[in-house]
C-alpha cells in the first residue's frame, strides 16, 4: 500500500507533478470561487492547520481554499496544542490521523515537520518552515507564468539573505529549468547544504555577492524581509543587507519588462523602496492571491484528486 502524499519540499517532488499541480491552479483559478457542485471534489475532508507562529495569508488562503474545494477546515496553535511539549509529535501524528483528512504545519522548526509526516498516515503539507517554503514559490512560479510566460529558460533573481524562500526557489530552478542567480552578503550566504544540492542536481544557480551582477538581464527580481521571525541581531542584519536593497537603480539592471516579487510583508525603505513596491513592475499582490489558488491545486493533488 503506498503511503500518503505529502507536499514537504519541491526537492521531494518530480518537476513534471509540480507542473500538474500549477496547472490545475490556473485551471481552479479560471474557474472561480463559485464552483458548481461537481467541481467541489473535497466535500466531506477536513484540513487540520497547525501553527505555532502567527499567520495571515498562510492560514487564510488555506483555509479558503479547502472552503472553496467543498471541504472544512480546523485550526489549532502550538500554545492549545504543546507540540512536541507535551504530547509526542508522533502521537500528535498519530491522533490527528485518525480525525482529519491532511494535515498543514507552519512552524519553524523543519524537523518537526519531517516527524509529523514520518508517523501521519494522511497527507502532511508544509506550511512554512526555517528550511523551506514550497507553497509560497508554487504560487510565485504561477504568477511569473502568469505574467512572463513559460519559466523555463528564464532567469530570476534573488537579492538578501538565503532564507527558507530562497532554499524553495532554488529547488525550483532546477524542477522548472530556468536560471536563478543568487546575491547575498558572504555572513548571510546560502547553507553548504543548499548549495551542495544545487550542484548535485546541476541546477543553474549562481551564488553572488553582487546585487547587480545578479540583477543583470533578469526576467524577475525577487527579496524578502530582512528580518524574519526568529531572527536575532536585527541591526548588524539591517547593515550587511542595506546594498541588497531593491530600488529604481538596481532594476535598471534587469530587463525592461521585469517583474518584482516579494512574499510579504514588506518593508518600504529597507529591504524594497516603496516606488518599486507599488509600482508598475511589482506583482506582490498577485503573489499574494495565488497563495489561494496554488494551494488549492496542492491540496487537491495531496488528497488524490487532482494532478
């Protein structure tokens, strides 16, 4: 009996099912939120959603997603539940198992992750991780198609620190067959780790320390908050990542029609200047929506309706 499909990092995933899983995004998408009947194919499955940070566009859009799928939703904190405080992560695994239909976590910690899905006998989705965030380029990989066409072949680029988004992106450069070049200070690299897999997997990801050499002819420039949760010594992070920073000059750089993506929230002023931001190149808000729709294609490819 094969076990249950679990969406933990797009590592873990051929590229041709993370092709289904956007496609059927765009297709749920067309669609709109007042699907008839037929086309609610998660009626009677519920979403159990774990969080042990605060969220907003993580636990809305999932939880209107599965809504909007034709099933329900329950939402537990890390301070009702103790998890793995109290009761075991594996029990919790366990217990959850025989209630809810899949399981979504955010938490920081990735290990936690990979337990819950070791002992879960319904799907595990990860939410957010320290290490990773495949839900959230799943829904940037959908909104440059969106507006850029294919990727493959394309180049991104990505300037700041190499956090759990940017480990996401790179795993996806090499899924989809487009070019990432990487620029962060040297004191806020990419793990050894990131890197090793991007050069086993011949991924064509170029980590820099120049902004603009990664910026030159990009297709899409993306950053992400300079201060993240969980993060200490803001100040000497705000210090190393000011030349990092995403305005009018560093996008001259990139090609004429390029795009800007970030994840939010944002920062104007530091990470992203505000005329970037809500400008005419910025597609944040975008990004933002097709959190919704994304996840509804990796929920219904989890639960076995879909891709």
């Amino acid at each position: 009996m094969n076990g249950p499909r679990h969406f933990l990092d797009l590592s873990d995933i051929p590229g041709d099912t993370l092709r289904g899983i956007i496609d059927d995004s765009r297709r749920m998408k067309a669609g709109g939120k007042d699907l008839p009947r037929a086309s609610r194919p998660l009626e009677g499955r519920v979403l159990a959603m774990i969080f042990d940070r605060p969220s907003t566009r993580t636990r809305v859009s999932f939880d209107v997603a599965m809504r909007q799928l034709g099933g329900e939703t329950i939402v537990l904190s890390g301070g009702e539940m103790q998890l793995g405080r109290g009761e075991t992560i594996a029990d919790t695994a366990r217990v959850l198992s025989r209630y809810v239909d899949a399981i979504m976590i955010r938490t920081l910690e990735h290990e936690a992750l990979l337990e819950l899905a070791g002992h879960a006998t319904v799907p595990v989705i990860n939410g957010l991780t320290r290490h990773s965030h495949p839900c959230q380029v799943m829904a940037d990989l959908m909104t440059f198609e969106e507006h850029r066409g294919p990727i493959a072949g394309r180049k991104v680029a990505w300037t700041g620190d190499a956090n759990n988004v940017l480990a996401s992106w790179v795993h996806a450069a090499e899924r989809f067959a487009f070019r990432l070049d990487v620029a962060s200070p040297p004191e806020l690299g990419a793990p050894d780790a990131l890197r090793d897999w991007a050069a086993r997997h011949s991924a064509a990801v170029r980590f820099l320390t120049d902004p603009e050499e990664a910026a030159a002819g990009a297709d899409c420039v993306v950053t992400d908050t300079w201060v993240s949760m969980g993060d200490q010594e803001g100040e000497s992070r705000h210090n190393l990542l000011q030349p990092y920073q995403v305005n009018s000059r560093l996008l001259e750089k990139a090609k004429p029609d390029t795009i800007f993506m970030h994840c939010l929230p944002a920062h104007r002023g530091e990470e992203v200047t505000a005329d970037i931001i809500d400008g005419p190149r910025s597609v944040v808000f975008d990004e933002a929506e097709n959190r919704l729709h994304a996840q509804k294609g990796v929920l219904a490819w989890c639960l076995g309706v879909g891709a």
